[in-house]
C-alpha cells in the first residue's frame, strides 16, 4: 500500500511531526532501506520484534521497514515498562526490541538493559535518537536484498489485548484481514486523499491505527499528523495548523475538549469528524460534541481482536448520540447470547459473540486462552455486555469480565492483583472498578496487610517499582482485615471483586 502511494503521489506529505514532514516518497525509502538494514542485523524474516514508539515518525519507518523484511512487529504501548514489555518479547519469542531513546520524560535505554538480561531469545536492541550503547537506527539503513513481499494472508503483526484475564494476550492479525478492516473503515468514515488525520491516541493502540486511523488514512493517501499528546493544549493548535479533518479520541478526553473549546483561540473549523470510542461515551456527553466542536460525531466500538462497529456519518441523531454503532461489514456475524449460549431477542443483553472476515479465531500461542475466548464453531467471545436494536445497532451495556476500563485502557484486575500479592507486606488483594465522572472507570485496589501497618503511598510506590504502566497502579487503596466468605467457605475472586464493589459504593453513598 505504501509504495502504491509512493509511486502515485511522492511529493505529497504522508507523516507530520513536529516540524518534521515526510512525504511519500521519503517514507517509502526509509521503509526500505530499513527492511535492508534490520536484514543486514542478522534478522530473519518470520522474526518477532517489539516496537515500543510514542507518537513520533520513526514508528512509521521502522514498521513499514519491518513489514517489507517480513519482520512481525509486536506492538507495545509507550506507557508501557518492564513488566510489560518483558512479557509482550517473551510471549513472542522476540529476536529484537526497537524504540526511541526517550519519550513522554521516560528514558527506554534502562528499560533496554534490563530486557536484554530478562530475554533471552532477543537479540538485538535497536534505539532511535540518542542510542548509547545500543545500535542506532540510523545505522539500520541498508540497500536492496529484500525478499518478496509478504504473504497477504501471513501474520502482519501481534497486537496486544485488553483482556480480563492474567497478562495481555496477543492477537495475530493478518496483511489480509487489517487492510480490509481500514479499507472498509474509510469508506464509512469518508477518509480520502484530503483527509487530515490527527494521532491523538497512542500511535501503537488498534483505534487511532486502524478504526481507519493513520493506517487508513496513509492507505487513501491523506496526512497523518502526530500529537505527542492529546490535550487541547497540544492539540488544538496542530488542528489549527495543519487543517485537521478527522481524530479519534476516549471519552475523557472528549469531555476535556468539549470542556476547552469554546475558550480557545485556535480556529478547529477544519475538523469535520470527531471519533469517539474505546469506553462507552453517555448521550449526554455525547449530545455536546457538534454544540462545543462544530463537528460531526462517530462513536466507535471496536477491539484489537478485530469487531469494529460505527455509527454512520448519515445516520439520524438519536442513533449516533444513543448507539455505538453497526458492525464494518454485512459479513461480520454478530451473536448476542444468554449465559448459556442461547441467542436472546433483539433488546435484550446478552454476551456478544463475533466473527467474521477481520476477527481473529485464535491468540498467539495460547491454548487455554483459545478454548475460554472462542465458540467450537469459531465465534469470539468479546466479554461485552450489549443489546442488539433495530438495524443492527448496538449499544453497550458493560463488561462479563473483571477488567478495569479507564479512560479506554484496559486493565486486569487479576494482573494487577498477581503484583500487589509480590509484596511482602501485602497478604491478599483485590481490585475492583469504581464508575468515575471523568475516566469512566476507575481501579480501587482492597488490600489485606500482613501484621504491619501500611500506607495507600508505599503499595503504590511498590507497583511502580515492580516495573508496570502508570495507569494500571490503582487509583486507591483500601485497606482491609479480611475478606468476607461465604457460608459455604469459598468465594471466587469474581464474586468477591463483586461483592467488595458493592460494599464500596453502598457505603459511598451512605457518606455522601
Ligand atoms: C478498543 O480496543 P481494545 O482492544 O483496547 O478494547 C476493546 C474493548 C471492547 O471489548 C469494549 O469492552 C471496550 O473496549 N470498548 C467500548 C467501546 N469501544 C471499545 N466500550 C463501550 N463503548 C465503546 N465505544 O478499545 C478499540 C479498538 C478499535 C476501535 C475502537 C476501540
């Protein structure tokens, strides 16, 4: 797709950042003469490499550079630490890890280090900007020797879920099925050759790259902006700038530039349509979009498993303020089922279950994962709670799982909870969401201490020691003697986060 666009228009400007400008052209070397440089590392085609990118443009040239060498990219998150990137290199078996030096005032060179010795299957690290002792990528650059292009229906990448249980699991996806998915998206989203696309979101996360994000808008043609942040302050004026047309953004982050935009001096005419999408966006928010923005809302629900659904640029008002929109495809097959697999009637919440031409059937590598997550007859089990309206639409009602969705990152409350038990003071634990006005969700850890007293500040001190993204360290802490049982002894961690949830919010509102 890229050199198509590269051949048609080199001279146009595919990726802006900062007062950085690539055109297509310059992305489509880049790409390969860094398919020739990772090659010429030792590399291998079918090798897994984690990516770990802010919004910056090097994540362009290495993951066009890695698809072209048949390298699979393994997308982190830049939120992400050890923990986390150690994991996502394990479970992929990675050869290497790229990133830049530093983003967002964190330095990955440490991070790098501590990788190298945790992994031993990773054989390189390659680093942009300041690379220290690690291989700059801007010795990544060779010349010719590349093998063919991919198999289009060869895994593409591993994206990383956010599932309810353990660690993130990883989703295979394929050429085939991620270009249908955007090529489909931007004809539901209007996205063409003049379409503007602001990277609001992290570069590496399913909705700002696919839903039809910069990937879609880099496949039409149009310009991808990156914002190395989202708020308005950053935001608006890049907008303003470069005549943004179309952004994806989480429902806090709406309400924050609904919240800014009557005030600021930055002209947004140009953006047409505001995405909103990744937690459930209330009507009431969602009536305040065109009033504070003058632009169209979409609502987006979809996941990196593949299933996206949009409300359409032509549907009435009462549907794109009160849905969350109708799948991508006539071949998408949704179910929505009772809790023993029994379809309910339409209006009625059920478990939704998909399948269909860009959603996966199986995980990474994973067998126990593969036989809770899909149906015997290939259905995904998305752990949504919907119901089914007239048309096809769909309006979310919740979760079946025990994950935390806050501000549209999502969280495993038992991943968490495996870190707070690692502490030697810490006996048991268990965290819950807790609705929140701004994030949505919010995680509240309840926590069981040993003999000695502990502070809400040392567990969260210890969670950021233990190497893992800022937003998975819980919101609050509770402390607690024990957790209650049931007559009957045993209590699952399910019904347990359940009733400690409950208890919580019955004594919040008692207070209040
Ligand atoms: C997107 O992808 P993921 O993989 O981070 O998370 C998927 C989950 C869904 O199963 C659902 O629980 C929740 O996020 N979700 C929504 C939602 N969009 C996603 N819940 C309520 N309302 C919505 N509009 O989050 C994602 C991937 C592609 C496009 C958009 C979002």
């Amino acid at each position: 797709m890229l050199r198509r666009q590269a051949q048609a228009q080199p001279d146009i400007v595919a990726v802006v950042d900062g007062d950085r400008r690539w055109t297509y052209g310059e992305l489509n070397r880049r790409a390969d003469a860094h398919a020739a440089g990772f090659l010429a590392l030792g590399l291998l085609p079918g090798d897994r490499v984690v990516v770990q990118f802010g919004n910056v443009a090097e994540f362009f040239g290495v993951v066009f550079g890695l698809f072209r060498a048949g390298l699979i990219p393994v997308y982190a998150l830049a939120a992400h630490r050890l923990a986390e990137v150690a994991h996502l290199a394990r479970r992929s078996g990675a050869a290497a890890y790229m990133a830049g030096d530093r983003y967002a005032g964190f330095d990955y060179r440490p991070l790098a280090q501590a990788l190298r010795a945790e992994v031993p299957t990773l054989r390189h690290v390659v680093m942009a900007g300041d690379a220290g002792v690690f291989t700059p990528l801007d010795a990544c650059m060779g010349e010719g020797g590349l093998p063919g292009d991919p198999d289009p229906s060869a895994v593409a990448f591993l994206q990383i879920s956010g599932g309810s249980t353990g660690l993130p699991k990883l989703i295979p996806r394929t050429h085939d099925d991620y270009i249908y998915s955007f090529r489909a998206s931007n004809g539901i989203c209007g996205v063409t050759e003049k379409t503007v696309y602001l990277v609001a979101l992290p570069v590496a996360h399913n909705f700002p790259m696919s839903s039809p994000g910069h990937m879609g808008t880099l496949y039409a043609g149009g310009r991808v902006v990156l914002a190395p942040a989202p708020s308005p302050e950053v935001a608006f004026p890049l907008i303003a700038r470069e005549k943004v047309t179309l952004t994806g953004l989480v429902p806090p982050l709406a309400l924050l530039w609904m919240q800014a935009a009557p005030g600021t001096g930055h002209d947004l005419s140009s953006l047409e349509v505001l995405q909103v999408g990744g937690a459930k966006f209330t009507p009431e928010a969602a009536k305040r979009v065109r009033p504070a923005l003058g632009c169209q809302l979409q609502q987006v629900f979809g996941m990196a498993e593949g299933l996206v659904n949009y409300t359409r640029l032509d549907d009435p008002d009462d549907t794109v303020i009160g849905t969350q929109g109708r799948p991508i495809s006539d071949d998408d097959e949704v179910l929505v089922v009772d809790d023993l697999g029994r379809p309910v009637p339409e209006g009625t919440p059920g478990h939704l279950l998909a399948r269909g031409p860009y959603t996966i059937r199986a995980y990474h590598d994973d067998p126990s994962a593969n036989a809770r997550s899909f149906t015997a007859d290939g259905f995904y089990r998305t752990g949504d709670i919907v119901r089914r309206l007239p048309g096809g639409y769909l309006e979310v009602q919740g979760r079946a799982g025990d994950h935390i969705n806050r501000a549209g990152e999502k969280i495993s409350a038992e991943e968490v909870e495996d870190h707070l038990i690692a502490h030697p003071g810490i006996f048991d634990a268990a965290m819950v969401s807790i609705p929140d006005p701004v994030l949505g969700e919010r995680s509240c850890a309840f926590v069981i201490p040993r003999q000695a007293p502990l502070k809400a500040s040392e567990v969260k001190m210890f969670m950021r020691q233990r190497g893992i993204a800022e937003f998975k360290v819980p919101d609050q802490v509770v402390f607690v003697d024990a957790f209650e049982t049931t007559a009957a002894g045993k209590v699952s961690r399910k019904e347990l986060r359940a009733r400690l949830r409950t208890q919580f919010l019955a004594s919040n509102a008692e207070t209040a």
